[in-house]
C-alpha cells in the first residue's frame, strides 16, 4: 500500500474517532450532565434579611457539593412576587432557584397581592428553617400576661401600641386574637413594618408596647423585653413561657395553630418533568450538603436553621399553611 494512502486512511480513522468523541460528549450533554454553568439562586428579599443570610451561607456550600457555581440574585419587592415572577419566567431547567420565606409572604402575594401563579406552581424541595411567632412587650410597660394586654386593649381603645411586619405571622396572630375575644379592630393602635429588623427597634426603643413576631431574631433583645407567649403547640426552652392557647385559656379561647416563617428553597414546578434527573441531582445535592458535620455547625453558628425536610414534607406544609391563610387571610384586610 502506499505512503499517500496509509496516510489518507489514517486520517480518516483519527476523524472519526474524533467525531465519535464529539458524539459521545454531547450525548452525555444531552443525557444531564448537570450543572454545566452557574446556577442562579433568587432570593425574594433584599441583602441582610433572613431568608439571603440562608440562602448566600447554603450557596457557597452548594457550589461545593455540585462542583458548579451558585450565586444569589436579590429580587425584592412586593413581598417576594418580583422574585416569584422572575423565577417562573425562567426555563424550569435547574440553573434557577428560588430561596425566600415563604411562608407567609408567597400566600399573601396570591391571596391579597394579586399575583397570578399558584402555590403549587412551585416544587419546594426543602424547607430547612423554622419559626415561631413570640409575643412580648417593652419591659417598662409593666404587662406581665397576654391576657392583661388584651384587656386593656378591649378597655382602654387606643392606649396599647403594638408592632408587626405588614401581612406575617404575627400581624394574622394579633388580628385573630382581637376577633376571638370580640375586640374592635381600630382599639388597637397597630404599626405595621417592612421588616423585623424595625419592628424590633421600635419594641426595644419603646416607640410600641407590644410586639408579635418571629422568635429567631429576636433574642438580640431579649434585654428591653418582657416574653408573654409563643405561638408553638409546646412551650421552648429558649424563651420558658406560656404557649399562646395556654395563655388564652382562662379567657375561654383557643386559636387555630398554624405555622410561623418557612423558609427554604423551591424550583419551578415543571422542573421535575422536564429534567427528572437535574431534579433529583439537585435535591440530593441540598440534601448532602446539609448532612454535612461543617454545614450545620456554621449555620448552628450564624442562628440559621438546617433542618432536611425534602420535597413531600416541604409541599404538603406549605399547601397545608395555605389553606390556613385562605381562610383567615381576610383578617389582614381590616
């Protein structure tokens, strides 16, 4: 044979293992090779609050663990429906994830807010920090129940100050125990606020008597309070007092539980249809990553939660919390 053609064959031989290469690499691109850019993870609240903390400290720790960068994008605003609708417009491809509170606020965005998605438009694939609503007053006002308060509210209109985030657990906590023990709305000179963070001060600082709002936060001051209740089925041992119904008791009333913030991270619901397997990549990645001894000493450290609940958990408390607020959401009305 000659030089020219052993060449000739030679080369055709290198090209198509060279095409063949090509193939099976875009085959295995085809396949789910995922994640092969960055992941952009969407958090529903400006820098700082509680919901970025979790989601800025759990992307570091995800881009460990899928050996692919994931980055927070802030979207705030309308109490996370900017963030809500910018994950949805979003191709449901796995490289967008939602981290929010939400419970309440995604509820409250549909059933006051006017947004025009679902709670089930969304796959919550784990919901990994809980809370619980406390209530207290400023230790100068001298309350030392939450009866007493309540009965100077229904006696005295207008002298009582009382802070809550606008639309929380907390603001539905206070406007349900004014209904329930027949008291007018408008005897309650109610503040409502943006963020914990001022609702806090202004409890601290003495601008407001009272406050209802989520327990984790709040032990920075912890000195300037007087604790009445937390809204839990059981009492805990961080704060040692009454339950909201044990202290409701002796006034013949007992509230509906339902649960205070829930925050974690969801996807697109299509996702799990569409890309079954970067689905479930990604749910085991926030899986392993908290399981982690290092993860959930850091968070442990910062005062986040770490809790794995996973995906059937996580989606069966959040339909459930909404069907609590769709019957009492009309409170935050009034």
């Amino acid at each position: 044979m000659k030089k020219t053609d052993l060449l000739g064959k030679s080369a055709k031989m290198l090209g198509g293992i060279v095409l063949a290469c090509g193939m099976l690499m875009s085959s295995s691109l085809a396949k789910g090779n995922y994640p092969s850019k960055p992941i952009n993870l969407v958090v529903g609240f400006g820098i700082g609050g509680s919901a970025d903390r979790m989601s800025r400290s759990m992307s570091s720790f995800l881009s460990d663990t899928l050996d692919e960068r994931v980055k927070v994008i802030n979207k705030k605003g309308a109490g996370t429906q900017i963030a809500a609708n910018y994950v949805l417009k979003k191709p449901a491809d796995g490289y967008t994830i939602f981290g929010s509170t939400f419970t309440p606020y995604l509820a409250n965005t549909i059933l006051t807010g006017g947004a025009k998605y679902k709670i089930d438009d969304f796959d919550y694939i784990n919901i990994q920090w809980y809370d619980y609503e406390l209530v207290a007053v400023n230790k100068k006002t001298g309350y030392k129940s939450l009866v007493e308060v309540l009965n100077d509210i229904k006696n005295h209109p207008k002298k009582v100050k009382a802070a809550v985030v606008q639309g929380s657990s907390g603001h539905l906590l206070i406007k349900m125990m004014l209904e329930k023990y027949n008291i007018p709305f408008k005897n309650l000179n109610l503040v409502t606020y943006n963020s914990g963070g001022k609702a806090r001060s202004a409890v601290a600082g003495g601008q407001v008597d009272l406050i209802a709002i989520s327990a984790e936060g709040s032990e920075s001051i912890r000195e300037f309070l007087t604790p009445l209740a937390i809204f839990k089925e059981q009492r805990h041992p961080k704060w040692d007092i009454p339950t909201v119904n044990e202290s409701l008791k002796e006034i013949n009333i007992t509230l509906p539980m339902f649960s205070g913030s829930m925050r974690g991270f969801a996807v697109n619901a299509k996702l799990k249809k569409q890309y079954p397997e970067r689905y479930n990549k990604l749910v085991e990645a926030v899986k392993s990553t908290l399981a982690k001894k290092s993860v959930q000493k850091f968070l442990k450290k910062s005062q986040i939660g770490g809790t794995w609940s996973g995906p059937e958990k996580s989606n069966a408390l959040l339909k459930e919390s909404f069907e609590v607020y769709k019957k009492y959401g009309y409170l935050l009305k009034k």
